[in-house]
C-alpha cells in the first residue's frame, strides 16, 4: 500500500516539474519586434535620450575611479536581449529609493525602467518592483532640484545607477540593431 | 676619523642620489612629449573593417606595438595587421572578424625608443558609437506633380533602418547650401524653378535608436537638374505638362565633378573680386582724367557767359548813352519824349486851269507863280 502511493508521488513530481514555468522568461511581447520597434523609437528613446543627456552632466571623473569593483555588471547577450533589458530595468528600479541621488534623476530613470517593462511587456519576479512605476506616473508636486545642483552630487550609487543607464542604452540600440535586418 | 669620512660620502651621496630621480623624470617626460601620440582613434568604417591610428609619420618616430582586449571576453591580443608611414607604425587595421560590438573595447599602445617603453593607454571604448557608414550611392530625381521632385537614394550600409540623412543642395542663382535633415530615404523638393539648375550631395549618420555617434560619412557624388546655360549640353529644361519621365540628370564621375568646381570657384573670383577692382580702377581714372585736362572739364562743366565786354562800348565811347549806342534815330528819340509836339502840315491840291497854247507850250510849267505849286508850302 505504501509503494503504491510512493509510486504514484514519483510519477506526479516529475509532471509537475515539466509543466511548471520555472525559468520561462515574464516577458510576453518576444515575437512582436514591430510593435516594440514602433514604441522604442516613438516614446521610450527620447526618454532614454534625455536621461543619458541628464547623466552626461555629471562630471566623468566623479565615477572613474568608483567602477568596476562593487557594480553589478550586467551584459547584453546575444540571442537574449530581451531578457537582458528586463534585467537591467528591474535593477535600475532599486535606485528610486536611494535618498543620495537626486530625486528628479532617480525619477526619470524609473521613468526609463518602467517604459522598458512596458514595451517588452516583462515583471519583475517576487520583489514586484512594478509598484514603484506606479509611484513614479504619479504626479509630483514637491520642488525637484535643479540641473546645477545636480552636478554636485556624486556617489558611489549614482556611478552605479549611471553605469546601468548606458548598458540599457547600448541593450536597446543592440536589439534595434537586429530587428533591423 | 671614519665617522667623519662616512658623514662626508654621506653628504656627497645626497645630492647624487637626489638628482638621479630628477634625471629619470625628466628623460620619461622627454620621452613622453617628444614622441607620445595625441590619444587612439578608432573608427569603424562600414561595420567592414576598423582602423585605430595615433597619430602620422611626420611626428612619431618610436616604436609602437597596439594590443587590445574586450571587457569580461577575451584575453589581450596583439594587432596583427600595422597601418605604417615613413617607416613608423601609426595604426592598427582590424578586420570584421575581430570586431566586436555592443562589448567594452579598450586599446594600449606602448611606444618604446631606446630600451624604453612607455604605456599610452586609451578610453574604454564602445563600437557600435564608432561606426562611419559608407556615402549613399545611385543618386536619382524624379519628377512629381506641381513641381515637385523626388530624390531618392541607396547606402552601401547593410541596416538602412539604422540611419539618418541630410540632404545639401542648392541653385544655380543660391550662394549658399540649403540643408535638410531626412529620417528615409527620399526626399521630396516641394517647388521647382525650371529656370535654375539644382545641384544635391547626401549623407548618412548612425540615427540614435542604434547607436550614438557622431561620425556622418563622407558627401555623396551630387547629382544635378533643371538647366543651365553655362554649362553645355547637361541637361535641358523638362516643359511642364509633359509626360512624366524619371528624369534621371547624371551621376557624375568625380574627376568631372572636380573640373566644375574649378569653373564655380572662377565664376567666383571673377564676380566677386575682379570685376569691382577693374570697376573702381576704371573709375578713379576718369576722375584723374577728370581733373587733369581742362578740355573735357570745360564739356562737363562749362563756363558761365559773362556779358560784362559786350557792354564796354556803352559807357566808354557813348557815357552810358543807350539809345545812341543802340542807333536809334534822333527824331525817334523826340518822339518818345513826354513834352513832344509836332506842327500840322496842311496840304491841299490846287484846281486845274489850262494855260494859253502861244506864250507856253502845252505840258511845260510856267512861271512859279502861277504854277500848280504856288500856294504849296511844306512847313518845317
């Protein structure tokens, strides 16, 4: 009786193991590369224009030396642009709640993020980041700094955020790239 | 004694020891300025082939070796194929296999001169920001309706959704270029002057949504329309109404394109600088002219007549006398004056009476008394 119901136990998990979508990708948009060109080049690259211009003020040799040894470094893979980009928003949407970076900056690049989610139609997985794009379309009526207060700050959270800015940047002009052909 | 010695090697040694530094950093930064190229500069021509140059032959005289590596992918390489100048290395030529895009690109050069080396290293580099696409080619017009014509064009580029354009043109009667910016690859000219001859040149540029960069390619060879009387046999003006035909001018070879530039530049000189010289210069000689012989001065500025000899006669010979000088009678003269008075002069005619025919003959007068004139009387 107890081999039996051992049995049929050992019969369900691999089946339930198969069917679950474990490692599937949470973007659903993967085929429609007109419709994510259409809204790339219409709406989500002037905003990443505008933040990369943002980011360009900052003086460089703030950020040189705080590269590489802590940051996250995210690629863009072939064949896996997609998943690429969703990786690098959801991580970029962690620097909303940083108090050190400014907060009209911070702003924009979860304005960016959320755009990217949008397009590719991806989640974020467990930690539902999603909830900061909802803060984010929510309108602002506090002061926002300036631009020449922006260039005083600088720390190491911003070189980071500013690191995951131009990885997304180049992500989308790669994936832009290969839907052109 | 020895202490002594020892405290005097010591001293002299300092200053030794001090300058040996001050030696070798002044010899690095000889080194360095003398023979250091500016920076690394890569370019990717076509997405075909990549160079990456330091400088020219005319400059550099150490030897330089370039290796490169990609982020987090390969180890460090050594450039295989040297771009070379007057005997010293000024570059490095990648071929497509090598290239990778949308990867962290870094370069070091080491520039080494007499036992030596020195390490020049570069900026992390992205090549997909470094891309110079090829000049579109088959430059073509055609003619719309409403005056309208329609240029359009190909790239050598493999991903034409990848680039942006700028359209330079201009007239014959323009001075200076017109340009327009174009997302595709046509470009319409909304109104036409059949009139003027129209001359386009276009190039491309890597658009943002693939990359960012600043690298345009080179002009295209132009193409031409309408008509132009200076230039002989290239093309003739299309009448409006006519059929519509792909009005396909000329693509023009360059050496051809360089011969008509020469002719523009001098039409330009010619207009612009020659002939208001020879203007001015022809100017400032009828002026000297001018004021040099009395003979055409006396034309363009005659004299005014001066009456005054004419009168000389009047008030020398005849003291101011007017009517005398000018010869009028003297009893003319009375005439006008206001107290003038003239005595009547009566005449009359006597009766005829026939004389006896013995004592005068027929037709001869007699003696005054009697005669026809007796009474007569002509008073003064």
């Amino acid at each position: 009786m107890s081999h039996a119901f051992f049995r049929s136990i050992f019969r369900v998990l691999p089946l339930l193991l198969v069917l679950s979508p474990v490692n599937s990708s949470s973007c659903t948009m993967g085929n429609k590369t007109t419709e994510i060109r259409v809204k790339y080049e219409n709406i989500l690259s002037h905003d990443i224009e505008e933040l990369v211009n943002i980011s360009a003020e900052y003086r460089d040799r703030c950020c040189k030396n705080k590269r590489h040894e802590h940051n996250k470094v995210f690629f863009c893979n072939d064949t896996q642009e997609i998943e690429s980009l969703q990786s690098m928003a959801c991580n970029m949407l962690k620097f909303f709640n940083k108090q050190k970076i400014n907060k009209e900056f911070r702003r924009k690049a979860a304005l960016v993020s959320c755009g990217t989610l949008q397009v590719l139609q991806c989640k974020c997985g467990r930690h539902k980041k999603e909830k900061v794009c909802m803060q984010v379309n929510a309108p602002n009526n506090e002061d926002t700094e300036t631009v020449e207060q922006l260039k005083k700050k600088c720390n190491q959270e911003f070189c980071e955020l500013k690191e995951n800015i131009s990885s997304l940047r180049s992500c989308w002009n790669k994936f832009e790239k290969i839907i052109s052909r | 004694m020895q202490g002594g010695l020892h405290t005097k090697h010591r001293t002299m040694a300092v200053p030794g020891a001090s300058l040996v530094p001050i030696l070798l950093l002044g010899l690095g930064i000889r080194l360095a300025a003398a023979h250091s190229p500016a920076g690394v500069e890569c370019i990717l021509f076509n997405e075909e082939y990549m160079t990456c140059t330091w400088g020219s032959g005319q400059t550099l005289t150490a030897n330089y070796s370039l290796y490169y590596w990609y982020e987090n992918r390969s180890p460090v390489a050594e450039c295989k194929q040297y771009l070379w100048e007057r005997g010293v290395r000024t570059g490095c030529r990648f071929e497509q296999s090598e290239i990778i895009q949308f990867q962290p690109f870094h370069v070091r050069v080491n520039a080494s001169q007499d036992g030596r080396i020195l390490e020049i290293p570069s900026n992390r580099m992205e090549l997909q920001n470094l891309v110079k696409p090829e000049a579109p080619v088959n430059l073509t017009i055609r003619n719309m309706s409403s005056n309208q014509l329609q240029l359009t064009w190909s790239s050598p580029y493999p991903k034409a959704h990848c680039l942006e354009h700028v359209v330079k043109y201009k007239s014959n009667k323009d001075t200076s270029w017109m340009k327009q910016e174009v997302k595709g690859d046509i470009f319409s000219f909304p109104s036409v002057d059949y009139e003027k001859f129209y001359t386009f040149y276009v190039r491309s540029k890597i658009n943002n949504y693939c990359g960012s960069t600043q690298l345009w390619s080179e002009w295209s060879v132009p193409v031409f329309w309408g008509s132009n009387t200076t230039s002989k046999g290239r093309s003739s003006p299309e009448p409006p109404g006519s059929p519509r035909h792909p009005h396909t001018v000329l693509t023009v070879s360059p050496w051809l394109f360089a011969g008509m530039a020469e002719e523009q530049l001098q039409w330009f000189w010619i207009h612009t600088v020659l002939i208001p010289i020879a203007s001015c210069l022809l100017l400032l000689v009828l002026v000297v002219l001018l004021v040099r012989m009395e003979r055409v001065w006396v034309i363009i500025m005659p004299r005014i007549p001066n009456p005054n000899k004419n009168f000389d006669d009047l008030f020398i010979t005849h003291n101011g006398d007017f009517q005398e000088w000018v010869g009028v009678p003297k009893d003319v003269v009375e005439s006008f004056k206001p107290n003038y008075s003239e005595s009547i002069c009566h005449v009359s005619e006597l009766p005829y009476e026939p004389l006896q025919d013995s004592i005068h003959p027929p037709g001869v007068p007699g003696p005054q008394e009697h005669g026809p004139y007796k009474n007569s009387y002509v008073g003064a």
